[in-house]
C-alpha cells in the first residue's frame, strides 16, 4: 500500500475498509478478511492492521472476536440519503424512512459582520451586519451534518430558538418572515473538515466532507438568504435520478 504523507497508512487502510462496508462488499454480519489476509493485500504490517480494525471498532463498524474473527455490525442503510434539495423534509424523510432518529441542535443564533463570500451572494456590502443561525443536525445521536444560515436583520427579526424546535429554517422564513420563495441556486463541493467544522461534526481535522451552498431567491429573484451545509462523508450517500 502506497504512503499518503497526509494521512497515516492505518488511517487510509481502515477508510479503505470501511469504504467495502458502505458498498455493501462487506455485508452485516459476515466475517471480513483475516488479518494475516489484510497484510498481504495491503502489504502492511500485523500494527497496521490492528490500528486500523480498532478505529472501525470504535466507530462501530466491526465487532471482533477472539476465536471467532471480525464482523460487520453496521448496515449502509445507517446513512441517510444527501438529496440534493432546498427542502429541508427530503432530509428529514430520508432518515425516517430508514428508521433512525433524526434531530437538530442549535448551537447560536447572534449578529455577527457579513463575510465576503456570503456578501457576494446576498449582494450586500462587507461587513454589514446580519443574522446568523448555527445548527447540529444528528442521526441517532451523532452528529451527521452542520449548518450555518445567513440572512438580513430586517428579515429575521424577533426570530429565535423557540422557532424551530418544530419547524424548519424555510417554513419560519416563509411564514413568520412572509417571504416567499421561488428558487435556489445551490452549489455543491467536496472539502475538508476545518479545526471549526471537525469539531461540530465530531471528525478529525482533514477528513473529507460535503458543502452544498444554497442561496434563496424571493419573488423578484432577489437573494434573499444563504444556507451553508457541511455533511460527513460517512454519514450520507449521494442520489440522484436522471431521465432520458
């Protein structure tokens, strides 16, 4: 197995690993290859093997057992399905239909300056103030995905916590807020968890994620609000349908 100077040789073995669970090429339940096989396909060592089982251990992917060998316990029906949507229930029914339990945190709610990159989308000037939301949303209590919404003062006023313990960012901006929405642009990129971010998803600093950006029109086409959405890579598979 070729070095990766970024990442440890265990760590890119045990990604590879779990990597087979979520493609279903390892199934629950079955046994995976023994160590003694692990080495001499990776052509690593006895230490690199174990490293790595331990870290799918722990995340519960493996259970091993003395004189018995190492199985899969987690299902890829554990992720939930990342739709490429602005509604915030396609998330919601993706996980209920797979029976987890899903659940928000929200972390802050506060005025801070705009950032450029969020000024540029709402077409406003730098560093004018505006209201910011910062969410946890969890999966059978572990973190699966991070939140940050961004929007005017003026929109968002009087809005906090209590309106969302039941209802979702787009239905209080469409009927507390009185805007009505008629699209979105989203944009979608693969990056990598910041010291900020890994701490929110509870994953190491590097590890892969999905940002999708998602930038509201009211209307009049104007924009009118930006989400910015961080999911773990392991917690979430991307679907999609196309016809011909």
């Amino acid at each position: 197995m070729s070095g990766n100077r970024k990442a440890p040789i265990y760590v890119q073995l045990a990604e590879t690993i779990r990597g087979r669970i979520l493609r279903n090429e390892y199934r629950t339940g079955e046994l995976i290859s023994s160590a003694k096989d692990i080495e001499k396909e990776f052509e690593v060592s006895a230490i690199t093997v174990r490293k790595a089982m331990n870290i799918l251990v722990q995340e519960g992917y493996l259970n091993s057992r003395q004189g018995i060998g190492t199985k899969v316990t987690k299902r890829p029906d554990d992720l939930a399905e990342l739709k490429l949507s602005g509604n915030f229930w396609d998330w919601v029914d993706s996980a209920l239909t797979r029976h987890l339990k899903p659940e928000t945190d929200i972390l802050e709610i506060a005025t801070v300056p705009c950032p450029k990159r969020i000024a540029e989308l709402l077409k406003i000037k730098n560093n004018e103030l505006i209201w910011r939301m910062k969410r946890v949303r969890k999966i059978n209590g572990q973190p699966a995905s991070f939140i940050v919404n961004h929007a005017s003062l003026d929109l968002m006023a009087g809005v906090g916590k209590k309106h969302f313990s039941k209802q979702s960012f787009l239905k209080v901006f469409r009927d507390h807020c009185g805007v009505q929405l008629s699209g979105v642009e989203q944009r979608v990129w693969a990056t990598v968890a910041d010291i900020d971010i890994s701490k929110k998803l509870e994953v190491d600093f590097g590890d892969p994620v999905f940002l999708v950006e998602n930038t509201y029109l009211d209307s009049s086409k104007k924009p009118v609000e930006v989400s910015c959405f961080y999911f773990r890579g392991d917690r979430y598979v991307y679907k999609t349908k196309i016809s011909f």
